[in-house]
C-alpha cells in the first residue's frame, strides 16, 4: 500500500507540474497575441476560438475519459485485441463526428461570419480551425491511450509540448507579418506537429497491428455507457468557461471581446494551486475511502480549504486592488478597460477555490453525480444571467454572471458537504485569512512608493519583501504552525 501510495503521489505531483508548466505557456500566448494584435483582432481569434471548442464536447462524447479507464484492466487482464477494439472504436466514432462538425463549419463559415461574429475575416479562422478540429481530436485520443498506458511523464507533457511549438510558430509568423492569420495557423500546426511526433511513440509501445478487433459493437455500448455522464459533466463545465464569450460576441463589440478575453485568464490563474491541490488529492482521497479512513479524509479536506486559501489569498488582493497595473504590464494599455470586469470574476474565483475542495472529495467518494448536478444547475443560471446582464452591463455583466453562477455552484456543493463530508468551511479561518491578506496588500502598496526602479524590479522586490511580510503575520495569528505543517507532512505518509 505504501509503494501504491508513493507512485500516487509521485504521478500526481509530475501532473501537477506540467499543468502549471502548460498554463504558463497558455498565459505567454495570450500575452503574445494582446501584444501584436489590435483589440479587435484579439477579441475575433478568442471569439471563434471559444465558439468552436464550445462544441467539441460533440466531437469527443467523453469517450477519451472512458478509453483511459478501461485500458489499464485490458492491460492487467492481458486483453490486447480489446485495447486495439476500444481505440478503433473511439476513433471510428469521433472521426465520423469530427467530419460532421468540420463540414458544417466550413458550409457556414461566411454565414457566421457575416451575422455572428460580424467580421469577414471570422470565415477564414473557421476554415484553417477545421484542421484544429481534426488534429485535436487524434491529439486528444493519443493523449488518453498514453493515460490509459500509464506514461505519466510523457502524457503530462503533451499539452506543454504543443504549447511550446504553438508559441514557436505563432512568433514565427508573427515575424512574417502575416497578423491574425498567425495565430490561426500556429495553432493549427502545432497539433499537426504533436500528432506527428506522438503517433510513432504510440506505436512503440502497443504493436497495434499486431492485435484484431473484437466484438466492435458490445465494446462501443460499454464505453458510451461509461462516456455518457461524463458527457454530461463536460457540457456544464463548457458552458461556464465559454458561454460568456459566446453570448458577448453576438451583443458587443469584438475589442469588447477581447478585453474581456484577457480580465478572464488573469481570474483563472488564481487556480493553479487549487487545481494542484485537487490534482494531488483525488487519488489519495479515493484510496483513503476505498479503506474507509473517514477521519483522515476529514483532514484532508481541512486542509484543502485552508492552504488553498491561504496561498492564494494574497495573489487574489493584490490583483484585486492592483489589476490594472498588471494588465497594463503584460498586455498593454489598452485592456486596462476590463479591470473592473477582473475585480468582479476575482470574487466568482474565491467562491470557485472554496467549491474545488467539496468536488475533488465527492468525486473521490463515489459521489460524481453530485458534482455533474451541480455543474449542469450552474451552467444553466450562467447562460440565463448573460442573455438578461450583458446586453446591459457588457462585460461587466458576463462577469457578473460567472460570479453568481460560482457562488451558486459553492453554496450547493457546501450543502452536499454538510451531508456527505461532514465537514464544515472553516470562515473564521478564512476571514482571518484576508485580513492577514489585506496587510500583505498594504505593506505592497507602501513599497512600491518607495522603488523607484523600472517596473518589473520594483514588482519583484516588493512582492519578495511583501511575502515575507504576509509569512510572518500568518505563523503570528497563528494561522498556521511548525507543528501543524509536520502533523501534515506525518499524514502524507
């Protein structure tokens, strides 16, 4: 049990890894792209971007997830003709909705771009993104075989690696003069790329030819009947992350689009170490029920809401009260027009980092249904609420109605909490928690009057001096201890 504990740990914190690697790379292309393109042409390529990954969740069925869970036992049981039938079947599958979706995008594509997007250059970004449609789907169906075959280091990697030649190619092109169409084609290509030096990886470790294809027809039942809910799961979670975009691109302006396109990263950057968290936990949760540990299960998640909190709290005021200054530094001026946009998601994020604790337990737990319930219900009030606010409010209304629909998402998932978990949200805890957040967020603003050095020094420096600042107030209202963080580094093991 140790050493499955150990190789949990280790694979989860390589995953971990990777994923921050891979959104930091996600963050430097939006900052390339604010940086050479206009509002306008920024707000265009995310408009079509969000428009076409949105309805992927039809390309793809949930299958990838249920291909990674099920090759592991063909693989324990020895059933390689099976493996070979689950990937076939996936792939015959999603290639036939593949082409269903890239002909319809490209039957429609001046339509679309005449009455949604309202800017003819839409229809030559859908065009090239049917190429992005298909490659992303042999990626994506890789990326799970390897999953399902327990390459951890090289799976996790994947999307890193396709980041790295995507901003490659984009600053390329860029250097070529070639505008939007940089992007556009950069991203295309780099799942090209990634396809091409995966397959011949994939091949190396499961001699696909070798095997037959058995019972086709019982083996697509079984893993729709796995792909289904997750399917589910999958549309809620989409509707959230795009909708916004989706409802904001047919109600305003496209440089509205884009502003609203860069405040909304920034938000979601304030999950990395919640998504880590939650990375690292599921696994050990999901064993520790599986024994029936439900007092260390209760620590467990304890812990979730305090650290996760308690590391993020700082960076979340201190882009609260100093937003536009960072917009201004990574993208430019003209995005400071959505900090107060920024300002009102980074309240939907702090109801979000205090939901990931409850939903990476319930799904541990055997309790999934509970957090597609969820998923779906928010979705829903998020797709309303931008129909009645945007049209008022703009970007500040779709930002008001991520944030309504994340709080609603919370108060539900602490109610499932109460009932399954037994664990309470610990707001005395975080209540001092941004007090002690706040001071750090003074201490910020007095050093960086006294810098006078070019901006990127004066930030470093003061947030290292502020840090240490906010450390020291911590362990002083005994928020956190010595002794408590070796109790923890005791249950880890």
């Amino acid at each position: 049990m140790a050493t499955y504990t150990k190789k949990l740990v280790r694979g989860s914190a390589i995953i971990l890894f990777m994923s921050v690697f891979g959104s930091f790379l996600g963050f430097l292309a939006r900052i390339l792209l604010a940086r050479n393109l206009s509002t306008t042409e920024y707000g265009l390529f995310y408009a079509v971007f969000a428009f076409v990954s949105f309805f992927l969740f039809f390309r793809d069925f949930g299958l990838n997830q249920a291909l990674a869970k099920f090759i592991p036992g063909f693989i324990i049981k020895k059933e390689y003709n099976k493996i070979k039938t689950a990937i076939v079947s996936v792939f015959t599958v999603q290639l036939i909705s593949t082409t269903i979706f890239g002909v319809l995008l490209y039957v429609f594509s001046d339509f679309l771009a005449a009455h949604y997007f309202k800017d003819a250059a839409a229809s030559f970004i859908l065009k090239v993104f049917i190429l992005y449609v298909l490659f992303s789907m042999a990626f994506m169906l890789l990326v799970s075989i390897l999953q399902g075959f327990q390459r951890i280091i090289v799976y996790s990697s994947a999307e890193s690696l396709r980041s790295i030649l995507m901003l490659g190619m984009i600053f390329f092109l860029f250097t070529k003069g070639l505008g939007i169409a940089a992007p556009t084609y950069g991203f295309a290509i780099s799942y090209i790329l990634v396809v091409a030096i995966f397959i011949p990886y994939f091949l190396s470790i499961f001699h696909f030819f070798s095997y037959k294809i058995v019972d086709f027809k019982n083996m697509t039942k079984k893993l729709f009947a796995f792909s289904l809910p997750v399917l589910l799961t999958s549309i809620g979670a989409r509707a959230i992350a795009r909708m916004d975009t989706l409802v904001l691109t047919y109600f305003v302006s496209l440089d509205q689009v884009g502003i609203y396109n860069v405040a909304m990263p920034i938000a979601l950057l304030l999950l990395f170490f919640a998504d880590a968290v939650s990375s690292v936990s599921l696994p050990l949760i999901s064993e520790l029920h599986a024994r029936k540990d439900h007092a260390r299960i209760k620590e467990w998640v304890r812990m979730l809401y305090k650290y996760s909190i308690l590391i993020s709290a700082p960076l979340l005021l201190s882009i609260f009260v100093f937003g536009d200054f960072f917009i201004n530094l990574f993208f430019g001026e003209a995005y400071v027009a959505g900090f107060a946009a920024l300002q009102i998601l980074l309240v939907g994020i702090l109801f979000l980092m205090l939901s990931r604790p409850i939903e990476t337990t319930l799904a541990a737990i055997g309790k999934p249904q509970l957090v597609t319930k969820t998923v779906l219900i928010s979705a829903t009030l998020n797709l309303i609420l931008n129909f009645v606010l945007i049209p008022q409010y703009g970007i500040n209304g779709a930002a008001m109605a991520t944030t309504i629909s994340y709080f609603v998402a919370m108060a539900l998932n602490v109610r499932s909490s109460s009932k399954f978990i037994k664990v309470q949200m610990p707001i005395f805890h975080i209540v001092k928690t941004f007090i002690s957040a706040a001071l750090f967020v003074v201490i910020l603003d007095k050093l960086r009057t006294l810098f006078t050095m070019n901006p990127w020094a004066d930030l470093i420096l003061s947030c290292f001096i502020g840090l240490i600042a906010y450390i020291a107030i911590v362990f002083a209202l005994r928020l956190v201890s010595i002794e408590e963080i070796k109790k923890y580094a005791r249950l880890a093991k």
